[in-house]
C-alpha cells in the first residue's frame, strides 16, 4: 500500500495523450525539463516534445511562442482553468540540475495571437523576447527567482493577453490590467464593479477575480 501511494505521488511527463512517464523532476528552465527516473539516470526532455507535466502538484504546459521571430515552444504553469484561463511563466523556485541547458533570462515584450492545443484548449504563438546578457546558471537563477509573468486568454474575446502585474505598478499598468480583466470577465455586474473600485492590482487579486468568475461560469 506504502508503494502504491509513493507512486502515485510521483511526478509524471505527458508525452502525449495517455502516453506519460512517472519519475522526480529535478527542474525546469522553461524550454527543457529533467527528470530523474526510478533506476537514478537522468532524462532531460524539450517543451516542443512533450504535452505538458506535472511537478510538486503543479502543471506545466507546452505551447507555441515566437522568439526573435522564430516559433519555439516553452512551458507555461497553469494558475486557473475554466471559463477564463490565467498561467505564469518565470517565479520560483525551477531550477535545473547541471543536466539542463543554460538559458538566458526570458522577458514576455508584447502579445500573443490566439489559437488552440495544449492543455485545456489553451494554444496560441506568444510574442518573447529573450534579454541580453550571458547565458550562465546565474542569469537563468535570477529570472527564475523574480516576478512570474501573468497571461489570460478567454476563447471568443481576441489573443491572449499579458497582465503587467507587477510590485509597484504605475497607474497606466494598472487602468490596463483593469481593461483587460473587464474585457474578459465579461457578465457578472458584480465582478466588473468590484474590478473598476480597484485602484492597484497585484498578482494574488487577479488570480482571486479569475477564480471568482470561473467559479460562477462552470
């Protein structure tokens, strides 16, 4: 019984649709992510080879993304799914083992053309522009290590948009958040009432008003 529930607690790597492998992640730089597997060798796996995976309880999205004007793929961390969908790239604590590739610090710069696939119908090219600087571990670090950024998409309302959630944030950042959220949580008064009174989003509110809204269009 002690076995069955060590199992199920693994993470797992879905290569595609019922094909998946349960293993321990070691980490994740957004375009690869290593594994260990049960016989201790290491595996590393590309975002454009597999559908998505699961780590510490938490899934991670393959999708399409633009950068430099070349269509490559990276994962995304699913934050909401339903009606409205909200995931992050970059924030916490992903790093990689040695196994991994170095990356450079990646810095979401515009938006993102709508479409299908992935994960809970998410899809979409997503406009990135990778930062300067080296391609060291400690540049990969101190990306990973800083502030998530936020997209939400709701299927019928134009691209999926990036949310400038950010400490801080100017009063034009914040009259765009609001912008944004009021074109996607669209039909519930209350909500839309509640988002205008709002003078300063930060990333715990947004998840909170796209939470409320899926919870009342299921």
């Amino acid at each position: 019984m002690l076995v069955f529930v060590k199992s199920q607690a693994q993470d797992a790597i879905t290569i595609s649709p019922g094909n998946f492998i349960r293993g321990t992640i070691q980490g994740t730089d957004y375009a690869t992510v290593v594994m260990k597997n049960d016989d201790e060798s290491i595996t590393q796996y590309k975002a454009k080879d597999i559908q998505e995976f699961l780590w510490n309880g938490e899934t991670f999205v393959s999708k399409p993304i633009v950068i430099r004007k070349k269509m490559e793929f990276r994962f995304f961390k699913v934050i909401e799914l339903g009606a409205v969908n909200l995931y992050t790239i970059g924030g916490g604590n992903t790093n990689v083992t040695d196994a991994a590739p170095k990356r450079a610090r990646v810095s979401p710069s515009f938006g993102i053309g709508g479409g299908t696939g992935g994960f809970g119908g998410m899809g979409g090219g997503i406009g990135i522009t990778l930062g300067g600087g080296g391609r060291n571990r400690q540049d990969a670090a101190s990306a990973q290590a800083g502030p998530a950024t936020y997209f939400i998409e709701k299927f019928g309302t134009g691209p999926i948009q990036e949310l400038p959630v950010e400490p801080g944030n100017s009063a034009g950042k914040n009259q765009l958040i609001r912008n944004v959220l009021l074109q996607k949580l669209t039909n519930d008064e209350d909500l839309a009432e509640r988002i205008k009174a709002t003078e300063s989003f930060d990333a715990k509110l947004v998840r909170a008003f796209v939470a409320a809204y899926n919870g009342m269009h299921k």
